[in-house]
C-alpha cells in the first residue's frame, strides 16, 4: 500500500511537470496538489470582485477587511515593508478628471492597524503605487507636465510630499530588494511594451526585453512581476501567441527562460525568500484568477487555495 501511495505521488508530480512544460491547455485540466500549509509565511494583502481590500496570514488565517469601497474600486495594493500600512489606488476621493484615459485616480494608504484612511498623491491622480523596501518612498506613475499625455514614474514620500518626477515614461514600477533599482514596463508609444530597469534617481536606464512589434491597437509586450530575494533576476509575464506567459531573466536581461506553457494569462506577483514564484493564472471563462507557486524552474508547482477569491494583483511581503 505504502509503495503504491509513493507511485500515484511521483505520477501526479510527472503531469504537472508536463502541464508547466506544455501539455495542458490550463492548470485546471490537471489536478495540481495544494501548497504545505506549513510553508506559507508572511502577510498578504488582495483585492476582490466586491472592490474591497483584505489581509490575511500566508495560510490563509487572521483574514480580516481593510477597506469598503461602496460604490468605487480599490485596486493596486502594496503592502509598506513593515506590514503596517496599504498603499493602493482608489477610484474613491478627489483627483483631476483622467482627460487622457491612462487610468490616473485616487492613490490613498490605509492603516493596517485601525483602518484609516487618507489621500496622498497629487491632485494628477496617479497609478500603480510601490512601496520602497526601506518604507521611506512611493514610487507611482503620473502625469507627467507637458504637451503630450505621458504617465511617467515618479516618487513621493509616504505621506505625498516630495514629489520627484524621474521623467521617464512607464508603468508597473518594481523596486529591487534593496532599494536602489526599479523595474518597469515602458513603450515609445507604440503600445508594444518591454521590460526596463533604473536606478531610483532615474540614471542607467536599460531595456531588458524586446517584445514582437505589434500594431498600435491595444498594448501588448512584456510586464515586470517581481525581483529574486538576492536581487540578481527578474520574473516577467510577456504575451506569446495570444496568451501571457511566466518568464524569468537576469537582472541584466540575459538568460530569458519560460516558465508555464498555458493557454490563458499568468502574472508573477511575489518572490519568496524560499525561491518560489507566486503568480496568478487567468482564463477567459473565469472572471477571478487562481493562484499558484512554482520555481524559476519550472519545478515544484502547487496551487494556492488559501487565494481562492482574490483579484490580480497581490501584495505578499515575509517579514
């Protein structure tokens, strides 16, 4: 009984290793065994289809709402490096109209703690709000002053002030694990995204991936999901064949390998000390993703059922 037991363990580890690989049109089409319960540590902040916000223990344990957006959207959550705060965007509060439909609204940072609440950026409105790993700034993306409608990545302080306009153009902002290096998404306005780094002041900047040239209509190309622990790699999604895809990179760009192999879209949000990649998988007919862990590999993947219910993106910091 024991030896059949250790069979039927090593074949389900064989279909999902040929799922990952690329033979399954979803991970829904194999069962794929659930996370050690055990191995989960950290606090991890999500959305939901209601437009509210959430914490709870990695396990799944102490979940507990942030927010009540009534009739608005939070979105966007980043949890500060020391837990105690959320900063997220909003479609609540008092922001200019987004004359230019890039998205700009609310952004607002809600005490873990006692749940209040208040409005930090500028009166812009502004996207895609990060907490520095040292918790002393917000990078985000604003208008940028000009003639052309341009959202660039910018800093502030946790508390608004200070605003530093690093001029250059993009989204998605990712700070590096010690603080002195953002990864971003940004396009010449072609719509066709790549993959950037830079240093926080804005020097050094570098494309790291080259996305297919698409036509202008939509966006498409490649999106940064989260630095390795050491800081030496980079997990990105990036669109092949109409489907998003795990990718991991050198922080440098060099030695780009695939991941998943799935029909549908996958987004990498966190990176685990422990060196497991959390990330979300989305297909057309479900309106909420399901998540899952696996290494920069390809290995060991499992799902995160303790996630069921939580909107793309994530926060989920190990302290």
């Amino acid at each position: 009984m024991k030896r059949r037991a250790i069979l039927l363990v090593a074949l389900a580890e064989v279909l999902v290793s040929a799922c990952v690989a690329g033979a399954a049109d979803s991970p829904a089409s194999v069962q794929i065994p659930p996370a050690r319960h055990g191995s989960l540590h950290g606090l991890i902040a999500y959305g939901t289809r209601a437009g509210d916000f959430w914490v709870m223990h990695a396990d799944g344990s102490h979940r507990r709402r942030l927010t009540r957006s009534g009739k608005g959207v939070d979105f966007d959550p980043d949890l500060s490096p020391d837990g105690k705060h959320v900063v997220f965007r909003s479609s609540r509060g008092r922001y200019a109209p987004d004359r230019y439909h890039i998205g700009l609204e609310a952004i607002r940072v809600v005490d873990v703690g006692t749940r209040r609440e208040r409005q930090i950026q500028p009166h812009t409105g502004g996207l895609f709000p990060a907490w520095s790993p040292d918790g002393t700034a917000i990078a985000f993306s604003g208008l940028h002053p000009g003639p052309e409608p341009v959202d660039t990545i910018q800093l502030m302080r946790p508390d608004g002030n200070s605003l530093v306009d690093l001029g250059m153009p993009g989204e998605v902002a990712t700070w590096s694990p010690d603080g002195m290096r953002l990864a971003l998404a940004s396009h010449p306005g072609d719509g066709n995204w790549a993959v950037w780094t830079m240093r926080r002041d804005g020097t050094e900047r570098r494309r790291l991936t080259s996305p297919v040239l698409r036509p202008p209509a939509g966006a498409h190309g490649d999106d940064p999901g989260a630095w390795s622990p050491d800081g030496s790699r980079l997990a990105y999604s990036s669109e092949v064949n109409g489907d998003r895809e795990l990718f991991v990179m050198n922080a440098d760009g060099s030695e780009k390998r695939r991941v998943t192999h799935w029909r549908g879209s996958d987004s990498p949000d966190a990176w685990l000390p422990d060196g497991r990649i959390v990330f979300a998988h989305a297909s057309d007919n479900s309106p909420i993703p399901r998540w899952y862990l696996v290494r920069a590999d390809g290995s060991r993947l499992r799902s995160l059922p303790y996630l069921r219910g939580a909107g793309d993106p994530i926060s989920w910091i190990v302290r």
